[in-house]
C-alpha cells in the first residue's frame, strides 16, 4: 500500500493518530520504533538542526532532501511541512511536486507571507484568503497521486483573530484541501469550536510551552480531530541530553557518569541496522 493510501485509510479509521516530530533519518527511526502510524517531519526542526530559527531560512530543496533521507529509513506515512510553499503558487507546484518525488504522504502549506515565522512567535503576517485560495488550487492540480493529502494551515487568529481564521479554514477545504489545521488556538474553546465548525479533517499541534494548552488525546479525538502533530519536543530532549553529556564531559574528561542515559555502542548499531547492512555488502562480495 502506498505512504499516501495508507494515511487516508488511517484517518478514514476514525481514530486519531499522534505524529511526533522527527528531524533526520534517526530521529524519524525512532518515531517509528516507538509505535507511532505516523511521522511529522518539522520544518522548525529541521531549521534549528541545521543552527538556525524556524524563520523560512531553509530552502525547499534542503528541507526536501532531509525529508528523503527520512522517507527513506521508515515505512511509516511522513507528513512534511511545505511552510508557505515557498513563495507564489508556480513556487507552491514546484514545491509540491518535489515533496511528492521524495515520497512523503501528506504536507501542509500554510498562508502566513513569505518568508514564514513559527506559527508560535509573534508579529506574524498572512496573505490575502483569495491568495491562499488559489495556491492551494495550484498545489492539487501539481500533484499526481490522487491519495496525497493536502492539509491547509492558517494562522490568522493572531493576525486577524479566531473568526477570520475559521472563515479562511472553510475556504481552503472549499479550495480542495483534505485536513484544516487552524494555528495557535488559545483556549480549549477556541480548540473545540475548531473542531465543531469546520468540515473535514483537522489537524491540532499540541506541544509543552507553545500557545496552545495541552489536552489528552482522548479529548482531541473525541472533540473530532484527526491527527496530533508534536513537532520538536523530541528535539528539544535531545538538545537538554547532549547538553548533560557535554557537561560530563568538560568536567571528567569522558561520558562514563552518563553511561546509564546513552544509549549503548551495541543499541546504537542496531538503530541504524549496522549489521544488515554488513550482511548485504558481504552477500555482494562474494
């Protein structure tokens, strides 16, 4: 079954699915080894993985390869951030068509100008609804799978306030978008209304700290949503673990008093299949 079938029919189970965010091939491995359906491969974390902030410094083509490299090491569906598309709608067909290649299933595109801010920072800026409109329109006529899932993001609730926002979502599933994904609701009642007054498919992005507060998953599914994106909570793990580590290592020369949170030589191999690998080189050799 393909990534882009195997999407639909997870959210078409009436079950919710939780997308943890991953940032290379390792990170979206261990999604995977966890038990996730699914993996989010954050454009923030991408960005802050190469050293910079989720400010639209990253260009499409080194977001797209980092996503295949994460396409290629799973077997899971990957839902990619397609931020803006990267500029007008030929941009956004483009974008959408490399996207596509690299085999992810699902990305969202969203109508903040270019270049974007986290949804999460502040003096954001939109485009006009219509602009949106017909971008989205471009993206769908660019792509060739008809199971490829288009998820419209907007993030007017801090720009022109909640109602606008859940007009701007009507208006993009109208477009041809298949899940909405309204940004940085504040409240639980704005997350509910969400939910309640948009059709189709919704998206929620649920992460510690951000500007919207925390609910179970129990209470997003029940609510009506579809997918939980976590975007960088497992890259800010790391950033504390490495952070310990290094710390160990300045003040005993090596990471032995940090032997118990590290994962071993041989656990690390077996990540990254050291061995299959060795297998098939040897099975060619001979």
């Amino acid at each position: 079954m393909r990534a882009t079938t195997k999407l639909r029919t997870l959210f078409a189970s009436g079950r919710i699915a939780v997308a943890p965010g991953a940032y290379d091939g390792l990170s979206a491995r261990l999604v995977e080894q966890a038990g996730f359906p699914a993996i989010y491969a954050s454009g923030g974390a991408i960005a802050r993985s190469v050293g910079v902030p989720d400010l639209g410094l990253i260009s499409v083509s080194a977001v797209v390869d980092r996503v295949a490299s994460m396409v290629d090491v799973t077997s899971v569906p990957v839902i990619a951030d397609a931020d803006t598309g990267y500029g007008n709608a030929l941009n956004a067909q483009a974008a959408a068509r490399a996207f596509e290649r690299a085999g992810v299933a699902a990305f969202h595109l969203e109508d903040q100008t270019f270049p974007k801010k986290c949804g999460h920072y502040d003096d954001k800026s939109i485009v006009p609804a219509q602009e949106m409109v017909q971008k989205l329109k471009a993206v769908r006529e660019a792509l060739h799978d008809p199971d490829f899932i288009v998820i419209a993001r907007t993030d007017a609730i801090a720009v022109e306030g909640f109602s606008a926002a859940i007009d701007r979502a009507a208006a993009y599933h109208e477009a041809g978008a298949d899940m909405l994904f309204v940004e940085a609701p504040t409240s639980e009642s704005e997350i509910a209304t969400i939910a309640k007054s948009l059709p189709g498919w919704k998206l929620i992005n649920m992460f510690e700290g951000g500007k919207t507060p925390l609910l179970p998953v129990s209470r997003l599914e029940a609510l009506g949503y579809q997918l939980v994106i976590i975007p960088s909570d497992t890259q800010r793990a790391a950033i504390k673990a490495m952070q310990r580590v290094l710390a160990a290592i300045a003040r005993d020369g090596s990471a032995a008093a940090m032997a118990a949170d590290m994962a071993s030589f041989k656990e690390r191999e077996t990540l990254v299949d050291t061995a299959g690998f060795l297998a098939r080189a040897n099975h060619y050799a001979s």
